[in-house]
C-alpha cells in the first residue's frame, strides 16, 4: 500500500453523450509506484485516455465521477489553490498530438516556458536557458532559435520533443504520456519513444504510458494493463502479459500482431468491434466477442481478480489458463 | 512581412480602380439628365444646352469623361456641384468630420459592447449566456432607422437627456449630440460582434492546446486570456474591421434621422436632386474608405496570426 505513488480506487467516470450521462470509465483501480512504468493498452474507446484525463483532472466539463486518484497520498479531486499548482507541477502530461495541443499563434519559447514564468517566479532568461538546455536533451541543438520559432515551423517530430521538454521543464514526478507517437511518422517514433524512455529513466520518474501498442508498451513499461470497453480487463508485468495472457481479449491482442521473425501467417483478428463501456453486454463485457464465452459470462459481471502477481477479469481465467493463445490462434 | 504589406498595397490600389469604375459607369447609365436638373424645369434654347455641355463635358466619349474623372480625382478634384456650383471636395471635406466622428463613436460602443457581451456569452454558460443570445437576437433584428427613431423618441423627446438633431459645438457638446445616433449606429453590429466573439470564445476554449495549458496549472484567468482571447482576437479584429468599415455607408440613415450634417446625409440629399458629380465623389470616399480600412484589418491579422505572414512570402 505504501509505495503507491499513483493510486487509483474504483474510478468510475460517466459523460453526457448525446443528452444522457453515459459510463466511460468502469471500476478501474491500479497503481503506480516511484520510478515505475506502467502501460495503459486497449483499442480506441476502451477509456484509456479518459483514464488519464481522470489522473490529470482534465474531465470534460458535465463529466460525473466517482472513486479516488491518490497522488503521493493526497486526494487528487480535493486539491485547490496552490497545492492544485503543486500538483500540476509535479503531474506532467505529453498529448498525443503536439500540434493541436501547442498554441499556433504563440512561439515555442514563450509555450516551454509558461508554466515556470507564471507559476514558480523564474525569470523570462532562466527560464529559457532552462528550456534550451532541455532542448538540448531531446536532440534539439539549436534550442536559442527555436525558441523564436512558432509552431507551423516546426515538424511533428520535433513539436513532439518539445512538448516532452517542456513537460520536463517543471521537473515532474509522474508523467502521463498520451500516445506520444501516435501521431508521428514510423520512423521518427522510434526516436521520440527512445528519447522519452531515457530522460524517464535518468529522472526517475513514473510514468503512465498510454498506447495501442502492446509491443511497444512491453518494451518500455515494468507493467502493464489492458483495458476494454472502460474497464480494466488484465494488469500484470509486461513480459508476463505477453508470455502468458490469462484474459481472452490479452491473448486476442497477442494473437493479432505480425511477427517479425516467424512465417508470414494470416494474423488472427478479435470477432466483432470494440465496445465502449455504455455499449458493454450485461456479465463480463467482452462475452459478445470471446470464443471462451459460457454461461456465468453472460450472468455476472466479472470482478478484477488477483491471480500471479498480477489481476485478471475472467470468470475462467484460472481453466483457461495457458489454452489462450493456442485458442486465439485458431479462432 | 514587407512583400505582404507590398503585396496588399497592390491588390488595395487594384480595388480602388475597379471600384471608380463601377460607381462611374452606374452614374453614367443611371436615369435623369444632368442638364435638366441643372436648370431646374426651365426649357433652354439649343444654344443654352451647347454651352453646358461643352463645359461639362457631356459629349466626350465615356472612357474620355471617365479618364478625366478619375484622373481629378486622384488629385483631389471630383469636380463641381451641378446644384451648389462649389468644388465637391469642398463640400465633402465640410462634412466628413460628422461622420468620422459618428462612425469613430459607435465603432466604440460595438467593440466594447460587442466584444464584453461576447466573452460573457463564450465564457459563462446559462442564464448569462441565454441573456447574450436574447440581447443579441433582439439588436440584429433592429434595423437602425428604427433604432433611431425608438431612441429619439424615448431619450430625447420623453426623457430629454440628449438633444434630438443637430452636432453641437465644442467636445462634450459634441458627444452630448452624437451619443444616440452613434448608438442607433451601432445597434444592429454589437449584435454581430457579440455573436462572433461567443462562438469565437467558444471554439477556442475547447481547444486542445487551452486544456494543455490547463494541465500546466495555469491559472483559469491568464488562460482565458493568454490562450482563449488571444486566439479568439483573429476572427474578432476581422468582423469588427468589416463592421466598421461598412459603418460609413450605413451613417447616411442615421445622419438623415437626426439631421446630421455628414456625408452620408449628403449622399441622399444629392441621389434626390440628380448631383451626380456629389454622388460620384461621395461613393468614391466611402468606397477608398472601406478598401482602406480592410487593408488595415488584414495588415493586423498578419501580426496577430503568425501563419499568415509566412503563407504570403511563400507565395
């Protein structure tokens, strides 16, 4: 309990969709300690960006929630004035895609270093030394010159770097990393991920790494949770997740990625569409789409479990166990 | 920036031109006779009528007369009252202080109004913002002449706080007399600025770059302004730059409403009585006006939105 960072205890979030509150976001608990990396996977709509929009505070206005965020053991939605500030300092986000979330009409100088000019009284030089030597960091050698620059100069690549310097900026505890390279080209991915993944590491900060990516997710978080239809489905150290998935959606995601060393096979793909969680059936939310589907699926609703270190919502995780992936390959 | 502004200075030359010629040839075809104007119902001998049109003019070519107008008029000279027999820079430079000074007065009350009753609406949702959009419905349904008329009849007439025609000598004379008209004047356009700069505040506060702001921990109200109305001051400074420059023309109802001795009154005055060579000079000022002050407004989006400048010199 006590090395929980980042804590989040039965968070449910419902939205106005179309003039009804509608749930987007089911029960989801997890936890974060210092220094870890966790990563939050699952298809578009499964919630894992209002996840950390919950974390963030940044909810849609009319949004309803229930449950708690503990951040370093204060109540996230009990935070006003300055230790709101305080948190949001200490909680940076990097948004999927810089270019809509950079002022256009403002330079990159004046976007790095607002948050320390206004709220921690440093002055508009140190302030921008600091944000060119952090420029420097993501692999951005004429920092003093960007400085200058506005955003439509700037490709996505490089507006991306700057939005993780300028999340560093604050020095930050936790960052939430919002698909950070969704919005990339293939090949300057690679680069943001890596650049991202070392300045994490030499700071030691925690991070909560939203992705589509299973892979990817593996390679730079210790754990891993897999979210579906706005709920948390499965959350185990990575390596675990993807030797040995104990949810049949896990194992269906596993199932459906191209080797890079194997035969080329025809890829496996999950039955059906994603659901959003107000869509989700009655019993587990994934009985419409899983091949394991038998009655008590359809009866109840499956509670987060803890099974090997890690959690799983499965009625028949611990019979299935091990049979998923074969099955997943057949399916 | 200087190819733009060399650019925009151009295209504002180019207009001018057009524009000269389309007020000249719309004279030139609309009905009437100038001589019969000029001499006031009287049946003049064939010599008579020799004699004016040649000092008029009135058997050149078109393009001839059209040459030699524009030709004057780019040196100031639009040529001569047929009914006052003054130069009709003379006359126009008399009256144009009244409506510069109106239309100066209500592009006042339309940006401060407009653009306050705007923010309230884009910022505050509910009751205030129902307010706006009722107020505001109401004012563009208003069209001035009627606003004139509800205002002289209300704030001069029953309650007399201000006085109902005329300009006024000295400053605060002079605001005293020009306040309801510049209000009926602005009437119809707050409700326009307010609309744009709501939904303009609107679109901008749900903006992904304001929640990153928001995320930052920057304070609510240096968002709104740093972000929201700094974004929202691009389609804002457009309407109000149109608003305003359009101000000119729409003055002559108002100037006529409460006997106001500016040029848009005197556009009327000689439409009526046929003084084409009035009616050319004034239309041609109000047109350099309104081309004028649109190069103005786009010389400033230029300098508010840093993308545009960089569109025009890669262009």
């Amino acid at each position: 309990m006590s090395d929980a960072f980042l804590e989040l205890q039965q968070v449910t979030v419902r939205l106005p969709i179309s003039g009804e509150l509608r749930t987007v976001l089911h029960d989801v608990s997890f936890r974060i300690a210092p220094g870890e990396a966790v990563g939050l996977v699952g298809e578009s709509g499964s919630g894992k960006s209002m996840t950390a929009r919950a974390v963030a505070r940044l909810l849609p206005p009319g949004a309803e929630s229930s449950g708690t965020v503990l951040f370093a053991g204060n109540d996230v939605a009990a935070l006003k004035g300055a230790a709101l500030r305080a948190f949001r300092a200490e909680v940076a986000v990097v948004f999927q895609d810089p270019r809509a979330h950079i002022n256009p009409v403002r330079t990159i100088g004046d976007f790095m270093t607002e948050a320390l000019r206004t709220n921690h009284d440093v002055s508009r030089a140190d302030a921008a030394a600091k944000a060119v030597s952090l420029l420097a960091e993501v692999g951005i050698a004429d920092g003093q010159r960007r400085l200058e620059q506005h955003p439509h100069e700037l490709s996505g690549g490089l507006l991306q770097r700057v939005m993780i310097a300028t999340a560093l900026l604050t020095e930050p505890k936790l960052l939430l990393a919002d698909e950070p390279t969704t919005a990339l080209d293939v090949t300057t991915q690679s680069d943001v991920m890596a650049i991202l993944d070392e300045l994490r590491r030499e700071r030691g900060m925690s991070m909560l790494f939203i992705t589509h990516d299973l892979e990817l997710a593996g390679a730079v978080c210790d754990r891993t949770a897999v979210m579906y239809a706005g709920q948390l489905v499965e959350e185990r150290t990575s390596s675990a997740l993807h030797d040995d998935p104990l949810h049949p959606y896990t194992a269906g995601l596993v199932g459906a990625r191209p080797r890079i060393d194997g035969d080329v096979v025809r890829l496996s793909a999950i039955p059906g569409r994603p659901r959003s969680a107000f869509e989700a059936p009655a019993g587990c939310a994934f009985n419409d789409r899983c091949v394991h589907v038998v009655d008590d699926c359809v009866a109840s609703r499956p509670a987060l479990e803890p099974l090997d270190g890690g959690s799983v919502r499965c009625h028949r995780a611990v019979e299935l166990r091990g049979r998923l992936q074969e099955g997943a390959a057949h399916g | 920036m200087l190819k733009f502004v060399v650019r925009r200075l151009m295209m504002l030359v180019v207009t001018l031109f057009v524009a000269s010629f389309a007020i000249y040839s719309a004279m030139y075809l609309a009905p009437g006779n100038p001589i019969a104007a000029l001499l006031g119902g009287r049946t003049p001998t064939p010599e008579a009528i020799a004699v004016l049109e040649e000092r008029y003019h009135l058997n050149d070519p078109f393009i001839v007369r059209y040459l030699r107008w524009v030709g004057g008029a780019l040196r100031g000279d639009f040529g001569v009252s047929i009914q006052l027999r003054q130069e009709v820079s003379t006359l126009i430079s008399q009256r144009i202080g009244t409506t510069v000074q109106l239309v100066l007065y209500a592009s006042l009350i339309i940006v401060v109004v407009g653009v306050a009753l705007g923010i309230v609406g884009g910022l505050r949702k509910g009751v205030l913002d129902n307010v706006v959009i009722v107020a505001t419905t109401v004012s563009a349904a208003v069209p001035s002449f009627v606003a004139s008329i509800i205002l002289l009849s209300v704030f001069a007439v029953n309650l007399g706080w201000f006085p109902a025609l005329g300009t006024g000598e000295g400053f605060v004379d002079q605001l005293r007399h020009l306040t309801l008209p510049a209000v009926a004047l602005a009437f119809s356009s707050i409700a326009l600025v307010a609309r744009i700069t709501r939904s303009a505040v609107r679109e901008e506060l749900s903006r992904e770059h304001v929640q990153t702001a928001v995320s930052r921990g920057i304070p609510y109200r240096t968002v709104v302004r740093r972000h929201v109305m700094r974004n929202a001051a691009i389609p804002i400074t457009t309407v109000v730059g149109i608003t305003v420059a359009s101000l000119f023309a729409a003055s002559a109802v108002v100037e006529r409403a409460f006997s106001l001795n500016g040029i848009g009154a005197y556009l009327i005055q000689a439409a009526l009585s046929k003084d084409i060579a009035v009616v050319q000079g004034i239309s041609l000022v109000i047109v350099a006006i309104f081309v004028v002050v649109n190069a103005i407004v786009d010389f400033l989006y230029a300098v508010l939105d840093p993308r545009v400048s960089l569109g025009a010199s890669a262009a």
